[in-house]
C-alpha cells in the first residue's frame, strides 16, 4: 500500500522534512520513495506541498500518515478531523489526573 508520510532531510538540531510518496513497508530512513510530494520546515512553520499531486495520489489509494493527515489538514488540502498522535507512553493531562485519583 502507498503511504504519504515525512522523511527527515535536515540536519542535526535544524530539522526539515520532505514528504514523498512510498511503499509502507519501506523505512522513513530508507531513502526509496516515489515521489516527492513537497517539504516542510519545522522550525520556519513552513509547508511547500504539490496539491494536485497529493489529491491525486490520494484518489487513487495512498494513505498518509497520521502526522502527515493532521498537517494536511491545517494546510487545508483536505477536510476532516484531526487525529491523535500523541505516543500512549507519553502521560498526557486527562491520564495525569486519572493517575493521582
């Protein structure tokens, strides 16, 4: 199955991410992609996406990751809600307070 999802592309302590178009059963790290679908910059808060290409991609059955969903959405690429994807290991407020009772 094709996946949407970031690859890490800058260097140590300035991330960046390309966002490429790959195999789900490939690595992030592996460096096989498709196609590159865009970049962003963390750090800066910029996205450069191809709109057409991810639409097109995504009508014919690529899935993005839930990262990838989330910023698709804040860009404005598609509509719908937003996922969690917060670690389960990480303690967020409502298990926080669960824990203390």
């Amino acid at each position: 199955m094709l996946s949407i999802r970031l690859q890490r592309v800058g260097r140590t302590n300035d991330a960046s991410f390309r966002v490429v178009l790959t195999d789900s059963k490939n690595s992030a790290k592996s460096g096989k992609f498709k196609e590159i679908l865009g970049t962003f910059a963390i750090k800066a808060g910029k996205a450069t996406l191809k709109t057409d290409r991810i639409n097109y991609w995504i009508n014919n059955g690529a899935r993005p990751t839930d990262t990838m969903h989330n910023l698709l959405i804040k860009e404005g690429i598609i509509e719908g809600k937003k996922r969690n994807v917060l670690s389960k290991k990480a303690p967020t407020q409502k298990r926080k307070e669960l824990k203390k009772k």
